[in-house]
C-alpha cells in the first residue's frame, strides 16, 4: 500500500515504524496474539472504513451499502463453510462485545450463570465481578480439579445442579487442555440450562478440525477473529437455527451501532485462508511448537500446569523458582521474549503479582519456526527464568533472540534499513 503517513504525521508514522520493529525482533509468545496477513491489514486499511451500514446485508438502515453486503454476506458464508455453524453473525467488534450479545440474547439481567472461575483459566466475561457479565448476572463458577488441573465434569455437574444456571459457559483464556463440549452439554440439557461455548483462544484449532468442536453441542458458540484464527480484531457469534434472529438483534440494535464493515472485509479474508489447506498445517505446527515448548521447559525444570498441553499454549508454574510471573514476564522480556504473567490454580499471590506465565505458539509459528527453534527458545526461557538477576545472561539471550528473529519475516513489514537508524 502507498504510504504518505510519514509526511503527513511523521509522529504517528514513527510510532507504527518502531512497534513494527518491536515485533520483528522480539519472541512473541503471548498465546492470544498473533500476525495476521497482509491482505487482511490491507482489507482493514480500506475505504470500507468509511461506511455505515447499521442493519444485516440487504437490510440495513442506510443508502449505498450494495457493496458492502457483499462483504458481510461473503464473510458469513466463510465463517459457515470453515465451522459448519447454521447461522452467523460478524458484526461484534471484539470478543468481549460477542459475549454481551450472546448473554443477552438468552438471558436477563439477574438470571444465573455458570462460569470457569477467571483465576483457574476462564474469561473476565465469564461472570467475572468487575466485568459486566459478573454486574449484570449472578455469576457461579467451576473450576481445575486440584490433582489433575484439568476440568471436573462431575464437579462441574454437582454445581450445575446445585446452582440451577441459566447459561453454563465453556471455553477458556488459560487452559492448555482439551474441552468436552459434549460433555458440557450433557450437563447443560441436565439442568436445563443453555450452553454458551466461547473459543476465543481456539477458534483456528477448531476450525482445522484438531480441536473437536462446540458447534452441533453449544446452542452458541462466540469466538475471536485475531487469535488462533488469525483475522483482524474482532469478534463473531455462530448459532443454532433457532437462535439465530434473537442474536442478530441483540448485536444491532441491542448492542452496537454500525459495523466496522473494513474489519468485516478483513475477517472475510481471514476465513478465505482458514478455509485452505495451508492453515491446516500452519495449526498442525501450532500445536508441535507447543509441545516442543512444553516439553523442553519441562526437561528445563520448569513445572507445566497438568504437564502439557494439547493445545497452542501452556501455563507455567513459577513457585519453585521463587519468583512472581510480574518478575519472570519482566525478565523475560527483557531478553527479547513478550509473554505475560497469568495466575495459575490455587495461586498464592494475587493477581498484579500471580505465580505464573502463559506461554503460546501462534504467532511465532506464523513467522515459520518449528518444534527445533521452540527448543532454542524453550531453553533460554528457562536459562534466564533459573537466573532472573543474572543481567549478562540476559543480554546475551537478548542478542541471541535479535539474530534468531532476523531470519524470520513479519507480514506486511519490511526489514529495517539504514534509513531506520
Ligand atoms: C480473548 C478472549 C475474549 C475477549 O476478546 P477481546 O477481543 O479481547 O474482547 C473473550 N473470551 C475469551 C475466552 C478470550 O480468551
């Protein structure tokens, strides 16, 4: 794309130049992000940012939007071929906006739900007490049994027939394992509650068929688009046939005003190259650089909730090495690797502090390393995590990660050159 950003606004043009090269020559390991492709930035990028288009294709509450409502209906029938949902809608503009409307598309305020507690690996919109959904509803919550750390069903049963929810929501921020979701929704239909499945962090894993999915199981189903998926920022809700216009309505006008009909563009794109063969392998390396990862910080010494993970991350338990996931996140990205503090089962310090890491391998596997470089990386995580304070040893992993990254390309950003000196 032409770029006169710089001349316009040399000071903004200098802040996307520098977090451009912030990305290229650090190991991202936030397991929630990811690089999505150029053609998406520059669907995003486009003058379908300049459209209201309040409504759903064919429906909508202003002129000019022919063009438009080819690009909603083409996102949604991507989204419909790639999860095999019913019905879709791909107007919320973020995970947290999906839940909203899928919450009160089903509930009142006041109604009861059933949720993974936030601190065991669920969602803030997962009944949390400083999130709407903790406000609005009344919040219950399941959470890790404390010998395997995985889910509980029968637990998860006992408290659903205890609490008598409303809506059993299922899905998770932090949690390296497989979910049941059959088994959720035999739960579910047991108590008479609706089953609200969120895969926000799975969503690319079950659409490459290497995750079983809720869909066919959870009367709704919401996801992210820039995760695992690999889209622009956003959200999407996919439904039974039954639930389908009471959704529509609780996004617009329940919810939200117009659609962001360039994001809309852009997660069309994204489903196009889910929708390809080559997204199958990318999460097939997915999955092998965690369990690359997983078992190398493992050999390493370090301790892996529930000592794996099946999926493209994984929660580390810092206890034995006496110090916080603030301070491990800190060093950590002070020898070139981002990854973020996470609290873990039954965790002693609070959240600000927690006792743990999440580590994740999507966005690091977009830029093509494999289970060997995860080795690499695996093994300086746990050399500087050993020795948080040992300052040359985290400069000389700091340029170890800076030749490692120079291999790899960033979609969309050009390499630096003299000029960025
Ligand atoms: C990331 C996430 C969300 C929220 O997505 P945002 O786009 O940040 O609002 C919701 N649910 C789960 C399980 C998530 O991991």
């Amino acid at each position: 794309m032409p770029n006169s950003l710089g001349s316009t606004d040399p000071q903004v043009a200098s802040i996307i130049r520098r977090e451009e090269l912030r990305q290229l020559s650090t190991i991202e390991l936030i397991a929630s992000e990811n690089f999505t492709s150029q053609a998406v930035m520059q669907a995003v990028g486009s003058v379908l940012t300049n459209k209201y288009a309040e409504g759903l294709p064919g429906k909508r509450y202003y002129g000019g939007c022919e063009v438009v409502d080819e690009a909603e209906t083409l996102a949604i029938e991507r989204a419909k071929e790639l999860f095999g949902a019913a019905h879709v809608n791909v107007q919320p503009h973020s995970g947290a906006s999906a839940n909203i409307a899928a919450y009160l598309a089903v509930a009142q305020p006041g109604d009861r739900i059933l949720g993974m507690n936030l601190s065991e690996g669920g969602h803030l919109t997962h009944g949390s007490p400083v999130n709407f959904s903790g406000r609005l509803f009344e919040a219950h919550f399941y959470g890790v049994s404390p010998d395997t750390e995985t889910i509980d069903y029968d637990n998860v049963r006992a408290i659903a027939q205890r609490v008598r929810p409303k809506v059993i929501v299922c899905g998770a921020s932090a949690y390296s394992r497989t979910i049941d979701f059959a088994a959720f929704r035999a739960i579910a239909d047991d108590v008479g509650a609706l089953l609200f499945a969120d895969i926000a962090h799975i969503a690319g894993i079950v659409a490459a068929r290497m995750h079983p999915t809720p869909i066919g199981h959870a009367q709704l189903t919401t996801t992210t688009t820039h995760k695992t998926l690999r889209g622009p920022r956003g959200g999407m809700i996919m439904s039974d046939e039954s639930h389908g216009a009471l959704v529509d309505k609780t996004v617009f006008p329940g919810m939200q005003g117009g659609p962001l009909m360039h994001v809309i563009a852009g997660k069309a794109v994204a489903f196009g190259e889910a929708l390809k063969p080559a997204f199958r392998d990318y999460i097939s390396t997915v999955l092998a650089n965690a369990r690359a990862l997983a078992e190398t910080i493992q050999e390493h010494g370090l301790r892996v909730v529930s000592g794996g993970t099946d999926n493209h991350l994984m929660l580390v338990d810092l206890t034995a090495l006496g110090i916080s996931g603030r301070k491990a996140e800190r060093v950590l990205e002070a020898a070139g690797m981002t990854a973020n503090k996470n609290a873990i089962p039954n965790d002693t310090r609070p959240p600000t502090q927690t006792s743990g890491i999440r580590l994740g391998t999507p966005a690091m596997t977009t830029r093509g390393m494999t289970p060997d470089h995860m080795r690499t990386i695996g093994r300086w995580i746990a050399e500087v995590l050993h020795t948080p304070d040992d300052l040359a040893k985290i400069a000389s992993v700091r340029a170890q990660v800076h030749d490692l990254t120079s291999a790899f390309p960033l979609p969309g950003v050009e390499r630096p050159s003299a000029h960025d000196d």
